[in-house]
C-alpha cells in the first residue's frame, strides 16, 4: 500500500517573503525619516503593539507615542539584522533582532549623547488587501548602552 506524504509546500511564495522584508525594512526607515504617515503601508489599522515603555493599541496610537517619544532627537537609526520568517497558515510570523542607535545634539552626535538599545522584534503578518501588513508586533529587549535619559524621555 502506498504510503500518502501530507502536501508540505510552503503557504508563503518567494514574493510573500520578499513583501515581508520590505515591510521590516520600511518600518525602520520610516521612523528614522520620521514618515510616520506612511506606517499605514507597514502596518494594520488595528496593530497591537507591545513593547516595554507599554501598549499601544492600533496605529493612531502609535503613531502619537512615536510623535511624542522622537521629538527633539537629532537622528535615529534603527536596523534590522537577523530575520526570519514563517508560515504560520494565511498568516506569518516574524522573528527580526534589531540595533537601534538614538542621538541628541548635533551630529555626528558624541556617545554621551547616544542611546543604544539591542532586541528582538516578534511579528504577526497578514495578507490584506493592500498587501502583505504587521497585525501584531512585540519589542523585548536585549541590551542597552548609554543613558536614556539624555533623550529626555519621558514615558
């Protein structure tokens, strides 16, 4: 008797992942341009996200924290390293570390004006009708270097 092997083909195409990372990608570009009015490209209307200074429901919120947490910041660099995406069904699911470097003062800004932190982003993507989105995505920290508070932040 034949044995049957389960259809294992990835639900997500080589263009799927290929969106994918262009939206890893826009999302730190846009915040270090400071487009945030063009987050609706990366994520969902209704995006969860978690990260340690608390939870933002929706993008309008965070667009407003992003508002309020960048002003007066010189430059931002935020860069995705490691990346790795998988099917998870219609959905997937993303694993991205991240470097971002955070400077006042004029530029190039001198390491007691730079905050650096290290992490891990946790992702949930899905397909809209506009394309591929971030339903969900959670921050967990790894390392920091500097002090935050010479960024003046206050949440």
């Amino acid at each position: 008797m034949p044995v049957s092997i389960p259809d294992s083909s990835p639900v997500l195409t080589t263009d799927d992942r290929a969106e994918i990372l262009e939206l890893v990608a826009r999302y730190g570009v846009y915040l270090d341009r400071r487009e945030f009015d063009r987050l609706h490209e990366v994520f969902t209307d209704d995006t969860v996200f978690e990260y340690p200074v608390g939870l933002r429901n929706g993008l309008p919120e965070f667009r407003a924290f992003l508002n309020k947490g960048l002003k007066g910041w010189a430059a931002t660099q935020h860069m995705m390293h490691t990346t790795l995406i998988e099917d998870d069904g219609e959905e997937a699911t993303g694993f991205i570390h991240v470097t971002a470097h955070h400077a006042v003062g004029p530029l190039p800004a001198p390491p007691e004006q730079v905050y650096t932190i290290t992490g891990t982003y946790r992702d949930r993507y899905v397909r809209t009708d506009a394309g591929w989105r971030i339903r969900r995505r959670s921050f967990t920290p790894t390392t920091s270097i500097g002090d935050r508070a010479v960024l003046g932040m206050t949440f």
